[in-house]
C-alpha cells in the first residue's frame, strides 16, 4: 500500500512537471501595476530592451509620426485602403482658396470637410475587409465542413453567426453613410457661405454639387 | 464637430469586425497582446505599448492585436535572446493559413515592421527549438486626423 502510494505520488508529480514543461511563459508589462509604461519611457526600454532600439531606430527615420505612417504600407495586400482620390470631373473650383482674408472661414470648412472624407473611406474599408473576410471564413469553412458530419454541424452554427453578422454590418453602413455624407454635405455647405462671403457667388451649385454626387455614389453600397 | 474618429468607431468595430484571424481549429489559442498607454519623450510618438517576454517551448505561438484603425501607425519587432535560433514570424490578416507576411531573423537575432491596418492582426512565431526567449514590442501611434490627403479643389 505504501508503495503504490508512493508510485502514485510521484506518477502526479511527474505529470504535473511534464506539463508544466510543454507551456509557454508569456509575461506582458501591464499599466496600472505600476504605471510605469505610462509616464517612464525609460522602463519601456529597459524591459524590451533590444526590441525597443529597433522601434527607436525605425522612428528616428521618420521625421514625425504622420511621415512614418504613410512611409508603411497596408498588412495585407488585398486590403482595402483609404482612397482620396477624386475623379477629375469631381474636382472642385474655390476662388477662395487665393485670398488671405477668407483663410480662416475656408481652412475650419475643408478640415470639417477632410474629417467627414476620412470618414466616409475608413466606413468603407471596413466594409469591404469584413466582406472580404466573411467570404473568406465561408469558403474556408465550407470545404473543411465537408469532410465529417460532426464538423458539418458545428460549422453550420458558425457560419449562421458569420452571415447574421454581415447582415448586421450592411444596416450599420447604411445608417453611418447617411450620417456621414450628411457631414459631407454639411461641410461643403460651410465652404459655400465662405465662396459666397468671399469669392463667387452660388458656389455649391456650381462645383460643390458635382463633387458631393460623386461622393454619394463613390460611397453608397451597392451590393 | 470635433470628431474623434476613433471615438466614432469604437463600438461600432468591435461588434462588427473580427478579432484575430479565422480558424476552425481549436487548439489554436491566440494569447491578445493588450495595449497600454505610452507616453513618448516627444509627444508625436505617444500612443500605446505592449512589451511582452516570452519563453517559448511549444513549436507555434499565436497572438493577435485588436482595436486598431486604419490611420493609426504601428510598428512590430521581436528580439530573441538566442539569436541562432530560427524563427518564422508570420503576420495575417483573415486567416492563420494564408500569411500576409512572412519574415526571419537577422543574424543579430532581431526583426522589425511598420504598418497599417483596420480591426486587428494575428502574429505566429514558429520555432522549432525546444526553448527560446525573446521580447515582443507592439507600438500603436495615436489615430492621425491629417495624414495629408489631396486636395479636391483646383485653382480656378
């Protein structure tokens, strides 16, 4: 008896060793412990130590932080980036844009407008990349379903969440788009009393109009 | 009208988007490296951190970074404290077969990337030693507001 307890003994010992020895040790530095990522840059460092020269050097060939970013290119190559391209018909006049006394009254309405532009591109982008990824995840899963009953069941589950999920996406774009090229239209309408107050007259008529239908159709989703 | 863009999105991204990669597999279990606030010497580069240390025994590690925007900069390295060990690093995007990028280690046992992504990205590192160290860096810029996009407008 004493034996087999023994054997028992070190059998779990064992085990529980053997266990240990095939897991991982992750340790992530954590802020509210000590606070120390958030005001010590100097604990950063030390603690990532080689990885956090190579981030210091990367940077160092930036001249800020808006170079770096669009010195980088997207994760993946099928993803959907930004795209502020506008067709040259789209293009729009300002005489505005020449005088120094209405430099105030058109720079707060093209940041309003960039705002809802940049907006309107990133709604976009992740609608197209959730597309993307939804129909990549269902024709993964499809063909892997395929090959046993239990499988097939559990990913019919799956790919119900996946589809009612997009579908839920396609509402939400819609209800941002509207909101969003409100914004747009909104904005353009601010640089138009800025034409009116000092450049030409009825300029949203003229060449605000063209642009916001091109953004209109540019954005609406029609899938 | 001030508009936080990443305010705008937040709850929206996290019901709609994924958060690591796809996989039917159920041993895969991607570890969320958690991003903290950074404060840099030079406010440009404040944004958030995550260093972590890793002692890797298993062949793969998974892991997977979430809440990003597309107009925010990141940038990834790893240091290995065992520089002759061979690592694959794998970024991906949709899925955890079909890597978006793959690298090595240089010979001082270092690696490092910037990009730009929406939503999240998932990070393999392969290596087949039965026990290596190394250190982990995600850094997360602030979401830009001008990252100077062309004009519409043409002289008249």
């Amino acid at each position: 008896m004493k034996k087999l307890i023994i054997l028992i003994a070190i059998f779990s010992f064992t085990k529980s060793y053997c266990q240990r020895g095939i897991i991982s040790t992750i340790d992530q530095a954590r802020a509210g412990v000590n606070g120390y990522l958030d005001d010590r840059v100097e604990s950063a460092q030390t603690m990532a130590g080689q990885a956090y020269s190579q981030f210091n050097t990367a940077r160092g060939l930036a001249s800020s932080a808006i170079d770096f970013y669009n010195s980088a290119e997207a994760l993946s190559n099928s993803e959907c980036t930004p795209d502020f391209s506008t067709n040259g018909n789209a293009v729009m006049t300002s005489t505005c844009r020449e005088s120094g006394a209405c430099e105030s009254c058109y720079n707060d309405a093209v940041e309003h407008m960039n705002t809802y532009r940049m907006l309107l591109a990133r709604l976009n982008c992740i609608y197209q990349n959730t597309k993307s990824f939804t129909n990549s995840a269902v024709a993964f899963g499809d063909n892997v379903a395929g090959l046993n009953a239990y499988t097939g069941l559990a990913w019919q589950k799956q790919r119900t969440n996946i589809m009612n999920s997009f579908n839920n996406l396609k509402q939400t774009y819609d209800r941002k788009y509207t909101e969003f090229i409100k914004g747009l239209k909104d904005a353009l309408m601010e640089f138009n009393t800025c034409e009116n107050q000092y450049g030409s007259g009825d300029w949203f008529a003229k060449s605000g109009f063209i642009y916001f239908e091109f953004m209109k159709e540019r954005y609406k989703r029609n899938d | 009208m001030k508009i936080s863009i990443l305010v705008f999105f937040s709850c929206f991204i996290t019901i709609l988007t994924n958060a690591q990669p796809f996989t039917l597999n159920k041993n895969i279990k991607p570890v969320e490296l958690k991003l903290v606030p950074y404060k840099a010497k030079d406010s440009i580069w404040n944004g958030k951190i995550n260093i972590t240390t890793v002692a890797q025994k298993e062949d793969t590690l998974y892991y997977f970074v979430k809440g990003l925007s597309i107009y925010q900069p990141i940038y990834i390295s790893i240091a290995s404290q065992n520089p002759k060990h061979k690592y694959e690093i794998k970024l991906c995007k949709d899925n955890w077969k079909s890597a978006d990028r793959t690298a090595k280690l240089d010979a001082k046992g270092n690696w490092g990337m910037q990009f730009k992504t929406e939503g999240s990205f998932g990070l393999m590192v392969v290596c087949k030693e039965p026990l290596t160290n190394y250190k982990l860096l995600v850094w997360v810029g602030k979401e830009l507001k001008n990252i100077g996009i062309p004009s519409p407008f043409t002289k008249k």
